[in-house]
C-alpha cells in the first residue's frame, strides 16, 4: 500500500455536506435530462454503505471530487448538462484521453468532476458496457470492488472504502444490493493480470483491517471471512488455457499499467 495523503485528512460536515449537496444536485439534473450518470469513488461507497458509511470520516477519508461514470453515446449531453450547471470543462484532459473522461470545474466553490465513459482505464480496465442501467445511483457493486482492487498501489482510501463495502454487503451471484463475486470471478478468470492484482488487494484489506482501532473485533472477522470466500469464489472459476499459460510467466513480466495516482 503506497503512503498518499490524497484522499486522507480531517474533513468537517460542512466540506462533506458541500460535496454530497452537488452530487444531489447533478443526479437530479441527469436524472431530469434522461442522461445516464453513475456514482463512483468516495461517494459512490457513501451512498451505497448507509450503515457502515460513517466509517469514511471515522478514519479520516475524505472527499476530494465527484466522479461519476458514463456512456460515449451521451458525451455531448454530459457536456451540456455540466455547462448548464456552471462548470467549465477542462478540454485538455478530453482531448488527450481520446474522449474517454473529461474534467468539469467549478474553481469559485472549489468542486470538480470526473465523467469516464464506457470504462475506467488506470492499472487494469474496467468496462461499463451494459452495467450502467444494472444499479442507481452508482456503478453496480461488483464494479465498485473492481474499482478499488484494480490498483495496483493501493493506498489507504481505497482500504477504507472496501472496508466499508465488505461490512454492508454480503457476496452473492446476482447485482441486487449484492456484491455480485460471479462477475468479478468471471472477469478475473479472462485476465490473470486482473485477477493477480484483484486477488492481491483482498488479501491486503484482510490483513490491514485487523490494525484499525475504529473496528471491532465482530466487524474484522466479517471482513476475513469476506475476503476467505471472494478468494475462494474467484479460485474455483475454471480458466483457460491462455490464463494457465500468463500464470506460469507469473510476476516476472508485468501485468498491469502504471499510473500516476488513482482517484
């Protein structure tokens, strides 16, 4: 787990609430335009952990930004929507990413927002086709475990918010209020690099979760016991011959992408 601060540090209600008011504000307006916008990051796990959310400010996990993911086909009206809102887009970040994301800005009131559209692209990809109508308002579960797990060098806000999901939601083969570990299985039975990193990560939030004060010694043992059977679901996935073959390269090549810094 890398030592970023990002993410990190004392936040009081009236920051906290300043972000979940927008992000009220930008449902209802997408919502009302008939524009398909999902919740990811911080918020996303906020929205979707009523019992265990107040675990973010509990360990100092703080909002940053608002990221939301998206389909290509409606980029224009995204675009649209954000201008009638007051943002400003960063074009750049458009124009480099080849229409896959863009920053919304809004400097006077210190907010910004990130729109990635049809996946999220950082150590691993994570496609959104035909997911996006699965849940409301964020990305369906087994997609916001896949977004944390996928980095490689996870740092300590990416901990707390699979914690949190680990503590809310139980495994399960469906989508519904579940974390849907078919899916991440199946994906993961396709990709090794995916499944190395995935794999990786649960094992790291089994072991960091034992160290947290803020924790019970009931709610640790949920997150092991979690983690024990997302492992074991993911394991008796059949694989392929392809992914037989990437496993016996193993570590020695590298299977993912580098990045910067995961938001």
């Amino acid at each position: 787990m890398t030592s970023s601060s990002i993410g990190m540090g004392e936040q009081d209600r009236a920051e906290r609430e300043k972000f979940e008011n927008e992000l009220k504000r930008v449902l209802k307006a997408s919502d009302d335009a008939g524009i398909i916008l999902r919740v990811i990051g911080s918020l996303a796990f906020q929205m979707h952990c009523p019992k265990f959310g107040y675990l973010q400010a509990a360990m100092g996990r703080a909002y940053t930004d608002i990221d939301f993911a998206a389909y290509h086909k409606q980029t224009k009206e995204i675009q649209a929507l954000m201008a009638g809102l007051g943002y400003r887009e960063n074009r750049e970040v458009f124009i480099v990413s080849e229409g896959d994301r863009s920053i919304f800005e809004r400097p006077d009131v210190g907010l910004h927002i990130d729109v990635f559209y049809g996946k999220l692209d950082f150590c691993h990809v994570i496609h959104w086709d035909g997911r996006l109508e699965v849940d409301h308002p964020s990305i369906p579960l087994a997609e916001m475990l896949l977004e944390k797990m996928q980095i490689v060098q996870i740092n300590e806000k990416d901990i707390i918010d699979t914690i949190m999901l680990l503590l809310e939601h139980p495994l399960g083969d469906e989508d519904k209020d579940t974390i849907n570990i078919k899916r991440i299985a199946g994906l993961c039975s396709t990709d090794w690099g995916l499944w190395r990193t995935t794999t990786m990560n649960l094992d790291k939030v089994r072991q960091l979760a034992q160290g947290y004060e803020q924790l019970n010694a009931g709610q640790k043992e949920i997150i092991a016991s979690q983690v024990k059977a997302a492992l074991a679901r993911i394991d008796q996935e059949p694989k392929p011959l392809a992914w037989r073959l990437r496993a016996r390269v193993g570590d020695r090549v590298k299977w993912y992408k580098e990045v910067d810094e995961v938001q």
